[in-house]
C-alpha cells in the first residue's frame, strides 16, 4: 500500500510545535557535575524533524512560538539557514524563554537530559496564531505530541489538526512523549487517543502506544492497530529499541525494520532523525518496506554523532549506510 | 427515523457535569440590589437534566464532584430524594466549593445571573474518578458543554465519552454554552467541535452552534448539519428561542417544533427542562416530531415557575399541556 | 494613660480592607443543609468596624476593593448610607466577586461559616489604588489583618500602614485572623508581627497573638506586650472570650475588663463591635477602664441579634447597657 | 565610627538566598546568537558575596534551596569546596530547577543576561526551612533583595531578617534589584523599606535606593540616609557606578570611596565582588575609609576576569592593588 499525497503543494512537510536549545556537554563520559563546557544546537522533535527533512531535500515549513531573545533570534536563524520556511514562527511577547536541554552523556547507553521547560514559549501558541491558509500548503502536517502536553498549545494544536483533516492534509503524528508538562498519564491518554484517531500515519514507540493506551504493562502491537484502523490512521509505525521497528497499513499488511550497527555516541536524538527519513521515503514514493530502512539508517547516523540536529545526514548518507550494510544488526 | 437503545441497561440517563446551588431572588422584578433574600434551590445543567428525567419516570445516574460541605450534602441528598443515583458523586478534598447562581429577575424577560463559579468543585473531576464500569450501564450518556470548559474536568469529560463510545453506549451533548471560565472563544469552537463530532444527538441553540464553528456572525442550519453528519451525530436539534426548535437526522429528514404559550415568571430552566423531556420521548420510542413537543412543553412549564429544578413536571403535566394546545404561539 | 490624636481631621476612622456579603440563615437553630432561605447583610471585618463607627457618631472612611456587580453595588448603597465615604471603594474591573459568608446557626454555641473567598475583589486592590493624601485625612487608620492574607491586598496594606506612620496617623491592628486564604501558620505570624510592630494599637484575641507569635501552645500576656512594646504599640488589647478582655498600656498600666450578660442568638460580628465601640471611646477621649466597658457592650448587643452589621448598636444602646449593668457576667 | 560585632561566633557571615548558575560565553565580543559555547559558574549575587567572602578568610555559611539535579549537585560542592558550610542548602523536592544566567558580552560596556528565573528553586525556600540556631551563629546576616521578590522565599526571608533582630545579630542587606520575578517597582519598594528600615547595614546603588524610596527619577542620598537612620541602620553605602561610592554612618559622618582603573572585560560580579571585601574590612575592624577602598579594589578585579565566583580576589591581591594605587581613577 502506498499512501496518496496531493501534488501542487508549497511545502512536503510542515511541522507544528516546539523549536528549542539543547545545550550539549562538551567533556562527556561523566556527570554534568563535571562537564563545565556546553556547546549550543537547536533541538525539539518538531524542529530537528523539519531539519531532517529539509537536509533530505523536502520543503518545509514550522509552526511554532520562540521568544523574543537571543535564544529565539539564534533558533529562527539557523533553521531559515536550513532552508525551511519560518514565517509561522510567531515571536512571544510575555518574556517567555525557549525549553532548554543539558544532556548528560554518562556513558552511550546511560544518556539524561537536565530539562528547562516552565514556561517555554512554544508551550504559549495559541489557536489564533494557527492559520488554515497556510496548513493546506502542506502534503504532510506533522504534529508531535508534546504540544499537547498544555493549554493554550494543546488547543492550537487540536485546532491545527481539525483544519489539516477538514482541507484533506494527511496528518502525521509523531508521539513524542516527554514526561514533563504532562500532569498525569491519564491525561496523556486522553488527548494520544483523540489525535490518533484522527491522524493519517502514527509514529512512536511500544512505551508510547501503551501510553496513549493507558495501559500499566506493554501492549501489543496487534490490540493497537485493531483500535487505530478503526479511525483515521491508515500507516501506523512502532518502535521496539533494538529490536526494530514495525509498520502496519490499513489494508491489513505488516513490516519488519531493523536497527543498523553503528558506533553509538548518545541514543539523543534517534526518533526524530528516523521520522524525517521515513516521511521522505514515503513522500518520494518508496514502498513502506524502503521508508522502514530509510528511518533506521538515519537513526543510526545520527547517534554517532555529537547534536541531533546539526548531525541530520543527506540522502547520500542514507543510501550509502543501507547498501553498505546488508548485514542487519 | 428512530434511534435504537440498548435493553437491560440499569440507566436510561447518566448525566455528566456540575450540579450546583441556584440563590433564586425571592423579591423580584427589581434589580438584585433591592433583594434581600434568596431561596436555596439546586441547579446546573446537567443536573437539571437529570432531575428532569428522573421526574419523567426515567432510571438517572450522575457523575459529578461536589465539596464535602453543607451546600454538597444538600445537592447530594435533594437529588437522592428525586430518586437519582449519587453513588458516583464523589466528594471534592480539597476545599473547594460549589458554584453559585444568584439570580436577578428584573422583569420576565430581563433575567440575569451573578455567578460564583472560581475554583468549583464540579471542575476538578479527574480522568481517575470516571469509571467504565458505570458508563456501559446507561442507555444516554449525557454530557454537558460546560464540563469541557477547565482541566481536570475536561479531561474526564472527554474521557468519559471516550468509553460511552467504545461500549457503545449513545452519547447525547448538550452544547450548555456558559461564558464564564471559558478563556475563548476558540477555545471553546475546539472542545465542542471535538465532542459533537463523537456524539450521536447533539442539542444546543443556534448561538450555541455558532460557538462551535467559531462563526462571527449567525450560521445556517444546514452547514452545520452538513458538518456533523459526516461524523458520528444521527440526531441534531437546533433550537431558535421563541421561533421555536429544529430537529434534523441522519437520513436526512428535517422536524420543527414551536413553542407553547405561558406565562413567563423567568427564562432559566427552559434548556434544561427541554433536553430531560426530549430526552424521555425518544427514549420511550416516541417519534422526533412528538419529541420536540414534550421538549416544548416541558421548557414552557418550568420559565412559568420560580425554579429549575423543584419546577420539572411529571409526563402527565406535559401531556395535558400538548393536549390543550392544538394553538402554537 | 490615654492616646492623643490629631485635630482638624476629616475622618475619624479610615478602615482599610475586606466588604463583603453575609448570607445569614432565615431558618436557623438547625444544619444549613435545611435551611432554604438566606438575608443578605453587608459583611467583612472592617466594613463592620466602618459601619459600627458611624452608627457611633464617628466619620468613617473605607479603603477597598469591590466588584462592578450587584453585590458589589449594594455594598456600596449600603455603607453609603449609612454615612461612610466610599469614595476610596475602588471598582474591580477583572470580574472578580465579592466575598460570601454563608452562617449556618445550630445553637447560640455551635456557629459556623461557609465561606466564598476564592478570587475575592478586596484581595486584589493594588497598592497603586492607595492614597497618601486620604489617609492623611485620619485620626485612626484601621488596618484588618486579613487584608495582609495575599497579594497584592497584602502589598497594598502594607503601604497603607507605612503611609500612616509617615505622616505620623495612629494605626490600629485588628488581628481578625480567619483560616481560609493564609498558608500556613507560619506565613501568617512574619506579617502579623511585621505589622504589629508598626502599629499604635493592637487588638485582638489571645489566639490571634498566639498566631502572631508562631505558638504552638497558649501563649501569656506579659510576654506578648514584652515583645510588642519594644516596637511602636501604645495600647494592646487582648480578648479572652468570655473571661473578658485586658488592655495594657506602654507606661505599664494593665485594665480588665468584662463579658455583658445577654441572651446570644449566634457569635457572628461580636469582635467587629466591640472594635468600633473601644475606638469610639478611645477617640471620645474615654480612659482604657472605661473604652473596655463600651467594647463589651457593643458586642453582647449584637450577638444577641440577626446580623453583624445592621445590628451595630448607637451610643445610647450601648451607654443604657452599661448603666443597667453594674453586674458584670 | 565602627561597627562592634560579638565575638564567639562559628560564622563571620551567613549568606541568605539564590545560589545559580551562570553561563558564560565563551566568544564573546559578540552577539549571544553567534556564542556557541558557555562556560558553568556557581552563580547569584548572595552565593557570590559567600564565595568572595571565604576566599578572604571569613567563616561563611549559607541559607538556601537548591534543586535535587546535577545542577543543584554542582553548586553545592563547588561552595562546600570553597569553605562554605553548606548544611543550610535544602534540597528542593519539586522538581525544580537552578536559575540560569546566559551572559552576553558585546563589549565590555554593553553586557546583557539571558536570565531563566521561572520557578526557580531558589525562591521556593520556606519559613520552616530557615532555623533561628543557625542565623544566632552569625556576626553578620547577609540578606539579598532578591530573596524578598516572591513567596514563600520572601516570607522564609522576613523571618529570617525577624530572628537575626531577635539574637541580635547584625543584619545586611544588600538591595541587589533585578527587575525579573517583581511584579511593580510600587511591591519592591514595600518590601525593600521593610527590609532596610531593619537592617543594621544597607548596602545598593543608587537606583537601588531610588527603587526601594518609589521614586520616578534620582534621589538624593540626604533624603535617603535622614529617612534610614530614623530606624536601625547605622551604615548605608550608596554607589554610585565608575562616580565611585558613599558611606554614611547614624553618627553623621560620610566618607567617599573610588573606583580603580582596570582592564574591564564584563561588569558582573562588580557588586558582589564589592560586598564581600567591603564586609570583610568591617568585620576585620577596619575604618570604613578602608573598607570603601577594599570593596572598590575587589570589584575593580572581578570585572576584567571571565567569570563572578571564580574570580574573587584574595586579600593579598586586593591589598596588592590598594597599594599600587594611589591613583585613583
């Protein structure tokens, strides 16, 4: 199955939600305690997905609130740098700073993220802010679930996702669970449910789907797609760590992806690099089984490297890692 | 078109909402600054609802939260009293209160309300206190507008439809639009066009409608139901004051109903008393024209009277009313 | 010893702080759960005290908060009339309400209230809403202590009080702490002794000083006035219910006074009298034995009827009781 | 006139309030958007004035909250590394997080901060986490009007201020204004005239005492010493930026102090670098001639280095420049 995307479109992909600062340890292998150097990127799912994207040759565009300072002049500037249209990054005017993100790279497989996120001016959008014209101008309108996470973000999202599906934009939601901002995992549910529902194609981990199922132990991928092909969803991916991903379409297909072997730096940085890949693959045309490699392979650049956005690979990059590697990990 | 009912069902109405206290002016036609005193009466929406139906012979359930105080004993005991189940009334620990209406009746048709809604208790219903298990037990799930206005009730608002629809149980919406604790009208244009489009008889006034497709200015009926017969919605009545209330479904036939004359005291309750009396004809398998007319009469009984809630009629006052009216206004 | 005040002064009293509405059971001697009808009264400490004054003779003005509302007006009508100025009564433009007292009287013993103070407009007057030049125009400015319970009422109290003692105005400190608002104990004795410090005359009741102290047990008198005259405080009164009260004096005096025998209806509005009787004496150039005696009449006169503020006795009431009276309880 | 402190005590200065971090850049000379490296400092103007104290020798100790992450981890070990006893140092259990300060240099006059102050932990710290048997410890209480800027710190720093009166122990304050976390100049001022009418010492700029007098344009230090040393200061220090700085004793002496020249890099840390040497020369018991000159050379050192806290000067370095320097700027 692949999924139909309308032509004559001034943007592939536009994304909606948060663009912010990771500030990466320079001295790493140890506790932040003992990194005294921190070297600037910008980061957020939403943002580094519009970057992917954009370095793989896709047009596109962000909506998003920054604020009004150093920070968020730094952010608009090097995601325009990147080519992608900012014209919908509104400029908050209540002081508002943008998220930051100190990782901590204790070890590659013991990575943490001191997170600042009270009050992050991409938390502030509001649905006035959201504009239909420019929502059809996309084949693909991605949303990442974190900006649902609070009012009034959660509402210009909810009324994002409401124009996307009235003028026919398929909608991807990436489910992008951070566990700050959110009040409790009912409350993500609630709102995972309803956009998945109305969304075209669904990514995220097994730990995300049981979240958005407010299950207590993990789901199957099967009881998750029986409810999603319900609605809405046509494409639905899901993750597994190591163990590869998953892809299910409507008419009732399945496939397997696996993880590349790669030298791994830090596990930042993994999800949004595979989902600007797979979107690509998908909106080239490749079939649902290239789109699984594209992803991967992607994934596996990106955690070698030191920033999740700066470290997006081209396509050449992707291509060459999958025909390099017919061995899978 | 009739719509269908699941049999042996403990519940034919489980209302969902606030139930508060109305202070109903006892001198009145005069400003309120001239009343010195107020008789206690319960009141809010879906409470009324509910107290309606009851009244109508109808098994009722309520899911709400109320203080632990003196005015949550008496809304939990007078509704217990009408023969309405209260076992999922659950106690608010936290100290809030219940909201108040203080109503002005300068004159039958200048009718206003002074309300205490800040911090109500009926708004901190969480996700954790809905139960499924209470849910699947009802006939109409009824939800009122209102409860989606504020976090944590909106949460367990949208929740609790969420499983009404998973268990098949119909959900009935009351648009219930109330200005206060809304932050916008956006705001309010997102949650209800959320939830029209999962219930299967929606009920509200013109300006209601219009509150949910976020129109400046009156919309036709016909663009609305054009709207929300392409989703889940069979049964859409649309209600134009004195004009009288229109009822549309699925298969595409329409239905109007009029207003019986009376002699208005006040114009509160006569929504309330409506939806109860509506409610109980289609669930008694009354045709929608016939159950337009109970809503009619019904609304025309309570606005000649002090109360809301103490003035819902029985089936025989309402019949006896539709009998002697052949005469519409 | 007696207090000297400045001539040539516009008013007698400025009070400064919370009007509210009390809602007193029609039907009384029983739960409010059962009692269907409340009479409004004008409420709030120092709206009391306001009132109480002027019914005394004095000219009093007020310094508050009030909502642009029904309640909000009457409040105004009605300390107007009674001969206050209300022209520093400033209107909230933020939809905030009044403050409500639901009383509930079970026995003359056992009163309680139910309390609306969430969002209350007097909380909320800025200390840009405080003028120097009015309350210059003071022999006595009033300062309640529940107006230091949150910002930015408490900023703007603060600034009243040193104001006052700029311009050299006696300040006195009705301690009148109530629960709801404050939070903690300890919040509540850093603004108690902060102002307490400051002010001319402190009255109170011993649990009042015990929370100004920060105890956890019953505190003594000595150790109280210890404290307080080393700061600004001339005059302390100290009220131990019906043991009576005791005022000491910074020249080391100390006077007891005693509870009047009455038939008491409910305990409501007893402080507030007995406040603007002792001022009214203190002013009337009254010696402390004597201030005491007209403090003691006026609250056993109002305990023993409906209201707190309609009930504030006039001279003669009060002088009748204490000639009557040469038996003290 | 010298100012006596009590001998036998385990600190020299208890330090109250902010302990944070800065970020420095790294290349600077440049707009922030351009830096992307920051270099980690401990941070905060009472956590400097500590740091600057211990390196001169002083036993200090500090009253603060810090958060339970690798920030919080690092401040505390880098202050208990300088000698700072840090047993005070609650750890916040909320999930908040250190205040962050970005600095921008753009030329050594033209110096910003990106500050991040929401909820910061800092400012959470609460009355019952302040213990009178360790400020009683102290010769002097350093209090930072920061800490007075929101609730509950401001209420943990009126106690505090409270209980070093009490033991009579010398109180500092430093006015230290930054305009972030107020919410008016008019709520400053209350509480800086709270705070300063109390202190033994007050040390600010002049617009800090314009601030702390409401004044709309500059003050005159007359006015300002006649208004302070009608309550407890004896000694005010007023700066007046590179015009040099003014000390006033209650016994009516003034003495002025310059500023020396220097290779200026950034102007932070110019005033905490100040109040530690100045500090330190009163409680050494020199003249206050000589401790204007030990805190104009201490701050003179710390603006032409990189960081606050790191550069603090040893007593040998600023007696070192006071030498060297007979020219004054």
């Amino acid at each position: 199955m692949a999924i139909s995307f309308e032509e004559n479109k001034a943007f592939d992909v536009i994304a909606f939600g948060r663009a912010c600062i990771d500030l990466n340890a320079v001295e790493y292998n140890r506790p932040m305690e003992e990194t005294m150097t921190f070297q600037k990127y910008v980061g957020g799912s939403p943002a580094n997905v519009a970057i992917g994207c954009s370095k793989l040759g896709l047009k596109a565009g962000f909506i998003g609130k920054i604020p009004d300072d150093q920070h968020g002049r730094f952010i608009e500037q090097y995601m325009s740098s990147k080519g992608i249209d900012t014209s919908q990054m509104v400029k908050d005017t209540e002081g508002r700073k943008t998220g930051l993100a100190f990782t901590e790279i204790l070890s590659p497989e013991e990575c943490s993220i001191l997170m600042y996120r009270e009050n992050a001016a991409d938390l502030y959008i509001t649905t006035s802010e959201v504009q239909e014209e420019y929502i059809k101008q996309a084949k693909i309108f991605l949303i990442s679930g974190t900006a649902l996470a609070q009012s009034p973000s959660r509402e210009a999202a909810l009324k994002a996702v409401h124009l996307a599906k009235k003028n026919n934009i398929k909608v991807a939601f990436e489910l992008d669970y951070r566990p700050y901002t959110w009040q409790s995992r009912e409350e993500t549910a609630v709102y995972y449910s309803l956009v998945a529902e109305k969304a075209d194609i669904v990514i995220g981990t097994r730990e995300e789907y049981d979240m958005m199922e407010n299950l207590s132990s993990e789901g199957d991928n099967q009881t998750t797609i029986d409810y999603l092909f319900q609605h809405e969803p046509e494409l639905v991916v899901i993750k597994h760590g190591v163990d590869g991903s998953y892809a299910y379409t409507k008419d009732g297909k399945s496939y397997q992806g696996k993880a590349y072997k790669t030298k791994v730096l830090k596990t930042f940085g993994a999800g949004d690099s595979y989902a600007s890949a797979f979107l690509y693959a998908i909106l080239s045309g490749k079939d649902v089984e290239s789109a699984l490699k594209y992803g991967s392979a992607s994934a596996s650049i990106v955690v070698s490297k030191h920033s999740s956005s700066e470290a997006m690979p081209e396509v050449s990059e992707i291509e060459a890692l999958i025909q390099e590697n017919n061995t899978y990990v």
